[in-house]
C-alpha cells in the first residue's frame, strides 16, 4: 500500500485541479453602500453538453476518519464541481492527473476553515470526505443531459494520511 501524505490547501498547489474558493487574497470591492463586500469571480464554473445547466444543491457528510484507505477516483466530463462548506470543519480534497494509462497517483490536500474548491471538468478526484464531524456543503455543479460521471478503480490501495 502507498502512503500520500496530506498537504495544506493553497491556490499554488491546486492549481493543476481547480480554483480554491476563499476570501484570502481574492479580488474584492465594496457594494450595497459600503455595507458588504464582495469577493469576486472566485471560481470558474463550467456545464457543457446537451441541455446543461448549473445547478446548487446542499450536501451533509458523515465524517471520515484518518488514515483512510483510496481505492477509487472518479471525474465529470461535462461540468466542474464546486464545494463549498457551511462548517468550520475540514475536508480532504484528493485530485489526480490524467495520463495515458488513467489517473496518476492522487494528491491529498486538507482545507483550512473559510475554503473551498472548484473541481474543474475532467479532472480526476475523489468523494466528498468532511473530516471531524457532519459538514454541510453547497455543492454547485452540472445538470442536464448526457453521462458525467466517469470512476476509475485503482490497481493499488493508497492510505492517505
């Protein structure tokens, strides 16, 4: 079994994988007469294909205890996928390149309070996994027609920790 240490979420490192969502070092300005500021363009959502759309939806996880065991990646061929958390808890955020011969091996990062991710179309990662307690997410992604999901089970267990 591989180990793949977790690392801490930062734009730099999520980069190749997607947009991190958070207030630290966004473009903002004030609206509503000064009394709140909005934190601009943090994310870019994409729905492609037959009929498609976005579309927001509320998620509640259990939590996942650590170490944990990866046997499997999947991907959305025809929409990002954006998670953003209601809690203060963290959540492991595991992506994957796509090479010839399927995903690379993954890479673990661990949110801090305040973030969120935007998975972009196509890249490999792995489930929603709150970590220390149910989380509630607002989850903005794809609808519409056609097949956008796509899961690949690895030959090898990873522990991720």
């Amino acid at each position: 079994m591989k180990v793949i240490e977790i690392q801490p979420l930062t734009r730099a490192a999520f980069a190749p994988f997607g947009d991190v969502i958070e207030m630290e070092g966004a473009h903002s300005y004030p609206i509503n007469a000064g009394k709140c500021t909005r934190y601009h363009d943090l994310a870019k959502i994409e729905a492609i294909g037959e009929e498609a759309r976005t579309m927001i939806s509320w998620l509640r996880g259990e939590p996942y205890a650590l170490p944990l065991e990866l046997r499997m990646v999947e991907r959305h061929p025809l929409g990002s996928q954006a998670f953003v958390p209601l809690s203060s808890h963290p959540f492991l955020v595991v992506a994957a390149h796509q090479t010839d011969n399927g995903p690379s091996e993954p890479v673990a990062f661990r949110t801090s309070p305040g973030q969120g991710v935007n998975i972009w179309r196509n890249v490999w990662h792995g489930i929603l996994t709150p970590l220390d307690g149910v989380s509630d997410f607002i989850v903005v992604d794809r609808g519409g027609k056609g097949v956008n999901l796509e899961e690949h089970f690895y030959e090898e267990t990873f522990l991720i920790r």
